[in-house]
C-alpha cells in the first residue's frame, strides 16, 4: 500500500479516535497531520511494518500526550501567576480629543508637531530630518496649533493635555 492510499484510507479514522480524546477536532487534525508527516519522513522504514497504521496512531496519541502535558504544565503556571493584573486609567476625553485632531492635521504637520512637541526636537533638527527649510517647519507648526486650536475647546485642563501629550 503507497503512502497516499495509507493516508486517504486512515486518516479520517485517526482524527476520530483523536477527537474523542482531545474533545477539540482542530487539535485532532493538527496531530494526526504531524503523525503521518513523520511517517511520510520514515516512508522506507514504516511502510516495512507489519501494521504502518499501528505505527502512526502511535506517534499521533504520543503527540497528543505531550501537548496536553505542556498545557498543563502552562496552565499551573499560569495559576500560581498574580491574579490580579495592575489596572491603569483610559485615556481621558481631552486626550481622545486631542488624538482625534491630530488625525485631522495633513501628514506634514502631524509630523511636524509629533517631532517638535513629543520627541523635542527643534525646529531646524525637523527641517533637517524632514529636508525643508526651518521656514517651512514654522509654517507647518503654526497652521498645525491654529488648527488644532479651532477644533479644541480653549478649556485650561487642554492646554495642559496638550502640553501632556
């Protein structure tokens, strides 16, 4: 019998017997595929057993073994970890706010002002990153606050978010 008549004949058979045990017919599949590959690798060698089926269900079962071994094994991990994780504070609304307008500003100006007020840079390092001018980066940076200043509300708690963020 050829390898592939092995497979399309035992195959869906294996998967059964493998289902049942693992409950999850994905993991059944995933095993079963890795036992025949394994076969297919040994083909010389197997096909010469008196039962190459026997063989192969053997290596499928053993796989399953060990992969519910390791999960186990990660899951008593998992159990003696914190069970509480830290929580941290969503953003608050000026800063969704902020985010959004910053989305609305042309990529140049976005950068511009990213570059200018989160990475500190100055404005002739931006020019020099971005090959413009410093004239253009002002222009840039100007028109970016004149927007941003029109579409946030000119409240003290987002001027600070602004000078936050």
């Amino acid at each position: 019998m050829s390898f592939d008549e092995l497979y399309a004949a035992h195959y869906g058979d294996l998967t059964v017997q493998l289902y049942a045990y693992f409950g999850d017919r994905q993991e059944a599949q995933d095993v079963v595929q890795e036992a025949f590959c394994r076969a297919l690798a040994r083909w010389r060698t197997v096909s010469r057993y008196d039962d190459p089926v026997a063989w192969i269900r053997r290596v499928a079962w053993n796989l399953a073994v060990s992969k519910w071994r390791r999960t186990r094994t990660a899951l008593g991990f998992l159990r003696r970890q914190r069970v509480t994780e830290a929580q941290v504070a969503g953003p608050s609304p000026e800063r969704v706010a902020l985010v959004a307008a910053l989305g609305t500003l042309p990529p140049a100006q976005r950068r511009a002002m990213v570059l200018r007020y989160l990475a500190d840079l100055t404005v002739a390092e931006i020019a020099e990153r971005e090959g413009v001018a410093e004239g253009t980066v002002k222009s840039w940076l100007h028109r970016a606050r004149a927007s941003l200043a029109a579409q946030l509300a000119p409240t003290e708690t987002t001027h600070q978010e602004v000078r936050r963020a």
